[in-house]
C-alpha cells in the first residue's frame, strides 16, 4: 500500500515542525493542522523554550494572507516557494510557561534587582529582560557564513553561533558570538568572554570579538601556549 503524501496544512504543519525541530532541538514542539469549510490552520504549542516573538518570525512565513478588519476580509499574499509547502490560512503559536521555568526566572531577576513584589509596574519586563539575557535561545536561523560550533575544555558544553558583522559606527568587521546553550551563570561566562577578548552587546544580543574567536573558543590557542 502506497505512503498517503500529505499536502495543504498537514504538509505545512510538517515542515514547520521539521525547521523549528533542526533550529530548537531541546525544544518539543507540538504543531497540529485543521481544516474546515473556509480555509485550514496550523497550530504550534510548546512549553518555556524560545519566545513567542522568536517563534513567530520563522512561522508567520507560512502563513499565506492575512485578515483585514477594514475590509472585512482576508487578503492572500502567498508564501516563498522554497518553504516546500502550500502554507495555511492561519498559522498560530501558543507558548506556555511552566511555573518551574517562571520561579528559575524570577530568582535571577530578585538576584539582580534586589527582591521584586510581583505586583509593581514593570515587574514582567524586568523578567523579559532577565529571560533574555539568561535563557537564551537563537532569535532567528543562523545567517549565511555563520559557524556552529561547541567550546572547548575552558568553555566545556557551551554550544554558540558565530556570526561575521560589521561595526555600525565605523563599518569595520567584528564577529558576534551568540550562545544557544541555557546559560546558568551569565556573570561567569561574561568573565571568561572577557579573559577571551570579547565583550557583551546587548544591541548585538551576543559577545563581540574584533578577530574570528573560533579557534580561541574551543580552546586551541590556550592549549598551544600550555604546550
């Protein structure tokens, strides 16, 4: 009996679940289709693990249209050919935050800021920010000519992607280092960027290097000169 070859919003739902799969692969990602009289939907649920934002910038390009309250109706754009699926109608992301990933959350944000009341103005955006810059997660795919890589014995498991840029102020090249691994002292992996010759960019939202850390970050450079 032939394979039935999926199509439409189950296709759709496939190739979502494949690149957020190869991109967030700590990550399950539960992505379900539907499809009813009027057009179809695809449905992404997952638990902590990236933001919603994040999600939504790789996902919102499977979403062929849009609606429109002015008009009262949907208009159809299209998707990339290259996605390798028809796309769908609606495509939605639901994240959901367990209490444990909040409670890991808000004690690095009482570290930092001393003990927060939940309950005053800006509390939740002083937790987006801890969340960002110590639960980090890849915003976006790795840009063309970036390097994955995994550090050495100085920086043991720690998994980044390094990315060639230039520096807005003088157009010069720099390399930003930006850390997929779940960070849990970020106050030590800055110190050891620093003894590296990095520095952190929070307009970068990664450590900056002026020469290519590749070599240095797994540790080959320290090992010759302990040679």
């Amino acid at each position: 009996m032939a394979k039935r070859q999926l199509a439409g919003a189950a296709l759709t739902a496939k190739k979502i679940k494949e690149r957020l799969t190869a991109l967030y692969p700590r990550v399950k990602f539960s992505v379900t289709s539907d499809t009813f009289s009027m057009g179809n939907s695809v449905d992404i649920r997952w638990t902590d693990g990236p933001t919603s934002d994040a999600v939504n910038a790789i996902t919102k390009q499977y979403q062929y249209g849009s609606f429109d309250g002015m008009t009262d109706s949907y208009d159809y754009t299209g998707i990339d050919s290259e996605l390798g699926c028809d796309g769908a109608k609606y495509v939605h992301c639901n994240r959901r935050v367990s209490l444990e990933y909040q409670d890991t959350v808000a004690a690095k944000a009482d570290e930092l800021f001393g003990k927060l009341d939940r309950s005053e103005h800006g509390y939740m955006s002083k937790l987006a920010e801890v969340e960002k810059m110590y639960f980090h997660y890849p915003q976006a795919e790795p840009k063309q000519g970036a390097v994955i890589g995994q550090g050495g014995t100085m920086l043991s498991d720690l998994e980044y992607e390094i990315i060639k840029d230039v520096d807005t102020r003088d157009q010069s090249e720099l390399y930003v280092v930006k850390i997929i691994t779940r960070v849990a002292d970020f106050k030590a992996l800055r110190q050891e960027m620093k003894s590296l010759g990095g520095y952190y960019s929070r307009f970068k939202h990664g450590f900056i290097f002026r020469e290519d850390p590749t070599e240095i970050l797994r540790g080959d450079r320290r090992e010759e000169n302990c040679a």
